[in-house]
C-alpha cells in the first residue's frame, strides 16, 4: 500500500509539473523514481520482486492492447505498405544497426549485442499518442507513426525474446530457427487475440447475446490479459495476442459488432486512467531502480548506441520502408519527421526489467541502454517534435493554409 501511494503521489505531481514544463510526463515519472528510489530510499523493489514482474507483464500488455484499439483500420488503407515495412524491416533493420554499434561499443559477443538492439528497436504508443496530442500534424502522417509505435512493439517483443532465448541457452542465436520461431509466435499470438476479442465483443455488443454489454470496460479488460495469458500458455507471443486483441475491439464495428457511444465513453475513460496509471508504475519503478554508478561506468558505449540509433538506424529504417510505398507517396519534408519522431518507452523497459529479472548476462548493459534512450528520445525528441512540425510546414492549420 505505501508502494502504491507514493506512485500516485509521485505520478500526480510529476504529471502536473511535465504539463507546466511541456515535456512528456515520463521524464517526471523516471526522475521522481530516481528521487524516491536512489535518493531518498523509500522504494526499494528489485526488478526480480514479483511486484516488478507483475506491473511489466499487466502494464505492457494493457498497454498494447489500448495502442491497438486507438488504431482504425479503415486509416490504414493508404499507409498500410509503410506501416508494415516499418513494423518488420525497420526493425530488424533497426536492431541489426543499433546491435552492431552496441557490439563496437561495449565488445560484448553478438547475441548479447543484437538482444540490446531488439530492445530498443521499437516505439512507444503510450508517449507518441500524447505528443500527438500537442503536435497538429497532418492526419495520415500521424496515423502512420502511431500505428507504426503499436506494431512494432509487437514484433520487437518478439525478436527480443528470440534472442533472449538463444541467449540463455548459450547456443549463438541462427536466422533460419529465430525467423521460423518469429512467424510461429506471431501468427500464432495474432490467432489468439483476434479470438478472444471477438468473443468479447460479441457478448458485449450484440444485440441479442450481449449479456456482458453492462461490464463493458471489465470485459475489455478480461479479453485484454485472457489474450496475452493464452498467447504466453500456447507458447506465442503474448503482447501480440494482446494487441491484435486491442486492434479488433477497437473496430468491432467492422465485424458487426458496433458499440454503444454509453460503453464507447466508459471505455474510454477506463483505458486512459489504467495506461496512466501503469505508465506511472512502470517508469516510476524503473527511475527507482537505475544504477547511477554502473550508469556512469556505461555512459559513453551507451550513448554511443543511441545516437547510432537516432541518427542512423532511424533515417535508413524509414528509407526503407517509405520508400517502395508508392501509393503513399511521402514527400521528403514527412520522410524526415517520422526519421525524428521515434520515442522509447513503456515495451522496451518493460522488456528490459523482464530480462534483467531473468538474469540474463549483460542485463546491466540492457539496461543501461534503454535508460540512456529513453531519457534522449523522450527528452530531446518528443519536445523538439511541434518545433520541427512548425519548421516543415506539417501542421494542420499550415497545411489548410
């Protein structure tokens, strides 16, 4: 229970001042961590504790699922080619680059290094969506980098456990075995979600059968952590069973299934208070337990990476994924904003205290890592975002002009 009043406590405030500030509010929430974990020592739970594990799995995965649900699949006729290059290539693409820096950098074996590149090789709906909220871009732009944030968590999860796998076993991780195990997971967890949300949504919003239609956001919650634990059970991927869950809820109207505006407001209102709420545990845990000395022992190979991952890794998973989009069409000015708009979150510090608690080596490193990105991206990016959107002429009402 104290635990739990001082995230709140910590959460509310830091959100307050980031809204003052202008800044994302997970900024506030790793800082208050730090504060209340390293300075003043009143949080002290290890990345091992089940609270931890608990929080990552439930957050990650309520998480996902509401990054699927805000997605419309009737916007994603136009980007569709985009977003799924960006979601597949750009991050193998991503990971490969970021992993061979980290393998330069730190002189850690391959599979060590690739796993620190899997990591960080996907975005963040849950810190897009809000910077989208300040920054007015033009619409299938920001349909684009949103939908892009929720994929590719998926198949980041996936490929980071591929490595984690072949990692603990101490065999050196192979493409045929790590692609066959991503399209079995991933196909397999796609399977699951969609099942389970159609069964939800069915028993909440038929007109005959929906005998749930007055729990509506306990069922969304229900068909959200049934999906990811049948996904983990059957040996798939869980976080995209979750989302694919999240992506059929969110259009059950185009299955028949259309929702009342009454449980469309309640939903709502109940998913944007739990991924808050989760947010504040995840990066307020995740401040609480940054090693600032082993930080400090890491910084340069650690900022080494994440400018290769910004500056690098970035623009070329954008080239080639944008690129053989012909329909799209891209013009060069939205090619460089979605090369900068890219920020690092709740998935891969999720990720990142799931394998430090599995004790994997090079954990620390990971770590390490993911820390540094967050807080560059997040501090750096996302409020240089509706700067840089000004800049190119990518604003709604510029646009209108």
């Amino acid at each position: 229970m104290l635990l739990l009043l001082l995230v709140f406590a910590a959460g509310m405030v830091s959100g307050r001042i980031a809204a003052w500030l202008r800044l994302p509010d997970v900024v506030l929430f790793i800082a208050a961590g730090m504060l209340l974990g390293q300075g003043l020592h009143w949080i002290a739970e290890p990345s091992t504790s089940l609270t931890n594990q608990l929080v990552l799995a439930i957050g990650s995965a309520l998480i996902l699922f509401d990054g699927g649900r805000n997605i419309r699949l009737e916007g994603l006729k136009e980007v569709g080619i985009t977003v799924a290059l960006l979601s597949v290539v750009g991050v193998l693409a991503t990971a490969g680059l970021a992993g061979t820096a980290a393998h330069l950098a730190f002189g850690l074996d391959w599979t060590t290094a690739l796993l620190i590149g899997a990591v960080i090789s996907s975005t963040d709906p849950a810190t897009i969506i809000p910077v989208f909220r300040q920054v007015k871009v033009k619409r299938r732009l920001r349909e684009t980098v949103e939908s892009e944030s929720a994929f590719n968590d998926a198949t980041g999860s996936i490929l980071t456990f591929a490595l984690l796998a072949a990692l603990m076993s101490g065999r050196p991780p192979a493409f045929g075995p790590i692609a066959a195990d991503f399209v079995r997971t991933a196909a397999l967890g796609l399977a699951v979600g969609i099942a389970f949300a159609l069964a939800a949504s069915f028993l909440v919003a038929h007109i005959r059968w929906g005998v749930l239609s007055e729990y509506a956001a306990i069922a969304m919650i229900a068909a959200a952590l049934g999906a990811y634990l049948a996904g983990e059970l059957l040996h798939a991927s869980g976080l995209m069973a979750t989302f694919a869950a999240g992506i059929v809820w969110g259009n059950s109207h185009a299955f028949r299934l259309p929702m009342q505006d009454k449980q469309l407001a309640e939903i709502g209102h109940v998913a944007d208070n739990a991924t808050v709420v989760l947010r504040m545990f995840i990066f307020v845990l995740l401040g609480s337990q940054v090693d600032l000395p082993l930080l400090g022992q890491y910084f340069a190979p650690a900022l080494a990476v994440v400018l290769t991952l910004v500056f690098v890794a970035r623009p070329i998973a954008v080239w080639l994924s944008a690129a053989p989009d012909r329909r799209a069409r891209w013009s060069r000015k939205e090619l460089l904003f979605m090369c900068w708009v890219r920020e690092t979150g709740v998935i891969p510090a999720a990720l990142a205290g799931m394998i430090a608690g599995r004790g994997a080596p090079g954990a620390e490193r990971v770590s390490a890592v993911v820390f540094m990105t967050i807080v560059f991206t997040i501090l750096v990016q996302a409020s240089t975002s509706a700067w840089l959107a000004r800049k190119l002429g990518l604003e709604e009402k510029a646009a209108a002009e």
